[in-house]
C-alpha cells in the first residue's frame, strides 16, 4: 500500500477509526492529533516511520490491505 493510500486512510472520517486502531494495535502507538503517534515511553513517531513499520511486517501489511480493500469494495 502507499503512503499516500496509507495516509488517507488514516485521515477520512470513515475509515480513520478503524485504521488509526489498528496502528495502536499492531505497533503499540497512541494516537494525538493530526496523524501523528507517540510510543509507549512518549516518543514521537512520524508517520512515514509507522507506515514503513507496518510494510516491514508481511502479516500486518496483509491485514492492512485486506481492511483497505473491504472499504473500497
């Protein structure tokens, strides 16, 4: 998925929940205001950085992709 695709999701109303739950989910990030997450010792983490995170992951990515697709379905 690109980052572009990655940032949307994150960003419509529709899907921003879903998305931003499963960041939390898959990377142990908290979520602050617009789009960007911090770790569990308060850390900020960029958003390209959790993005490139999430595709190191073949699991993740796969589970990323898949909610994706059901939304544009």
């Amino acid at each position: 998925m690109t980052f572009s695709t990655f940032k949307q999701l994150l960003s419509q109303p529709g899907t921003s929940a879903e998305f931003i739950g499963l960041v939390e989910h898959l990377l142990n990030l908290r979520p602050e205001a617009d789009l960007r997450f911090v770790d569990a010792a308060g850390h900020a983490v960029e958003l390209e950085e959790v993005h490139y995170r999430i595709q190191g992951q073949a699991a993740w990515q796969a589970t990323l992709y898949n909610r994706a697709m059901n939304h544009i379905r």
